[in-house]
C-alpha cells in the first residue's frame, strides 16, 4: 500500500507545522514523555497533536505499546518526509536570526580522541580568534556519546550512520587503509589477497563495528569478509598505530591517522587491489527546530576548514604520480 500527503495543505497554519515538529520529536525520542521534556511542553499536549494529526489524515501513525512506540507503515512515509521539512524550517529561522544574534556562551564540544588532537586542535585558536564570546569547552573521547544526555552541543564524529535524533553536516571522507611496517613485511610477508590476513598477525581497534572482521571489496564488486587474527586490540587509535610502526602486526586505519606514515615510508599499504569502506567526518548535533548561533558558526567554521581535499590527503595529492600511489586505498 502506497501512502501520499498533500504538504502543501499543511503550510497553511503554524499548528500542522507544529503538529510535524511533535510527531517527528516523539518518534526521535521513543516516548511522548521525553518529546514533551524536549518541546518543553506536556505530555497531554504531545498526545493531542498527535492524535490530531492521525485523525486528519485518517490513518494511525503510531502502534502504542505498554513499553514501546513503532511506527506504522504510514507513519515510516510521514517521519521520512516530515523530518525533512522541519529541518527546513530550522535551517531558514537559524539563516534569518543568525545575522542579528551575536554567538556568545558555553560551546560544549565532544570529539574522538586521535582526530581531535591532530586535526582539530589547531584550529581552535582561530575559532577563538574569530568568535572571541564563545568559550570552548571541548571533550575528546572515542566512545559514541548521547549528545543530549551527557549535555553536549555538538560532537564531531567519524561514523557510518546516522540517527534520527541528531542532525549532521558531512565535513570530509575519511577513506581507509590496511598497512604494515616494513620490519614487520621482511618477517611474515605481503598478503596477497584479503583471506591471506588469516595467516598474519593483525591489530584491531575495538570502537571499529566490526573489530574482528574486516570487509573489502574487489574490481568486480564482490565483497569479501575476514574473520581475522587479532594479536592485540585497543580502544585508540595512537595505540594500534604505534603498535603497527613497532612491526607487532597489521592494522586497518583511517588515511587522517596514518597517511603521513604511509608518505615517509613508515608504513606500507596492502591490498590496494581491494576497496575499504569508506567513513565520514561529520557534525552532528542535536534535532530540533531552533540552533544556537554558537552552534552554528562552529558548524560553519568546520565546514569551511574542511573543504576540497581533506588536510590529511592534500600533501598526497601534490606528489608525483609515483608516490600517490603508494597510499591509494
């Protein structure tokens, strides 16, 4: 069954709009109580315009069990499309306020530890510089946090997915590579194709989603699985890098972590036949109609430092054809 909504009917009044902006909180947050606290609002009113907005449309959006909300099939069309628009809004009453509100406060950032001290650190200063009422209170921690629960504006995030209770803005690619030190190349050998990884010695970085098994895929499109050996494993990255340069074993990293290695010569990529997936460097921040300047022109400021090339790549790309290579993924 094919559901569709007239959109246009519900610009006619702020209270559809509204009505949008509570369905979509409700469903990012799994609960009408919690919508409410985030609305900053009753409950009794997040149930009426629910209830109103299934009863104009004539079709129930949420199943109501005693321990859990799920959407209806109409209700997946309505979030999809919905949450479009009321980011919409958000970004326009943001673009319109920003320009006399002056960002000024308390900026709590949260970011992963390795990338936080190698690309963000040095351009702190600068947001400083340009904004100098905003003051900076930046966490670096690898774990994926709950930004709203543990009180955060903002985290910068290097992830594959997304989340209905959190907006993010792409600041760069972080393309990957598996690598090994020469020392450790001399003793055990070049892996000639990914199931070859069985036979070595590899380091695992365990916030990985799948620490234990590494995915590529080859020319043809077939994607290939290893279970792989894991002689040492840790939560940070600085840790499985420095154990890769000691020649313990081979390691699966982002180019933002170990492409200056790869340039010296410090690590050798393997397996540039195979694809590596992909992950993004991302903004993120809490859904919801109104964004603080504060927010916002970080946003804005990380987006503009990140363009083009990522920083970690640009060096790369002004070698000779020779050395670009050496670090292709």
């Amino acid at each position: 069954m094919v559901y569709s909504f007239s959109f246009c009917e519900y610009w006619r009044g702020m209270d559809r709009l509204r009505a949008f902006e509570v369905f979509v909180t409700v469903v990012a947050k799994k609960s009408f109580t919690r919508a409410a606290e985030a609305l900053n609002t009753s409950p009794a009113n997040v149930t009426r315009y629910v209830k109103d907005l299934e009863s104009h449309l004539g079709t129930r959006l949420l199943n109501r069990g005693p321990r859990k909300l799920s959407l209806t099939e109409a209700g997946k069309v309505l979030y999809e499309r919905g949450k479009i628009i009321v980011d919409e809004v958000a970004e326009v009453e943001a673009l319109t306020s920003s320009s006399t509100v002056v960002p000024r406060g308390r900026l709590r950032i949260n970011a992963p530890l390795s990338f936080g001290i190698r690309h963000l650190a040095p351009l702190w200063p600068k947001f400083m510089e340009k904004y100098p009422n905003v003051d900076l209170d930046v966490d670096l921690i690898d774990r994926i946090i709950d930004i709203v629960e543990e009180g955060y504006d903002m985290t910068v995030r290097v992830s594959r997915g997304g989340s209905a209770s959190v907006v993010a803005r792409k600041l760069a690619t972080s393309r990957h590579i598996v690598c090994a030190s020469p020392a450790y190349l001399l003793r055990h050998g070049r892996p000639d194709s990914p199931a070859d990884l069985k036979e070595h010695i590899c380091i695992g970085y365990s916030y990985a989603p799948h620490a234990e098994e590494w995915r590529f895929t080859d020319e043809r499109g077939k994607t290939h699985d290893v279970k792989i050996s894991i002689g040492m494993q840790s939560n940070n990255c600085d840790t499985v890098r420095a154990a890769a340069l000691a020649g313990r074993g081979i390691i699966l990293q982002p180019t933002f972590m170990i492409g200056d290695d790869v340039r010296k010569g410090r690590l050798e990529p393997l397996l540039s036949e195979y694809h590596l997936p992909d992950a993004e460097v991302l903004a993120v921040y809490p859904t919801g109609r109104h964004l603080s300047a504060k927010v916002r022109v970080m946003v804005d400021f990380l987006i503009d430092a990140f363009k083009g090339i990522p920083p970690w790549d640009r060096q790369a790309s002004s070698r000779e054809p020779a050395e670009v290579d050496l670090i292709r993924a």
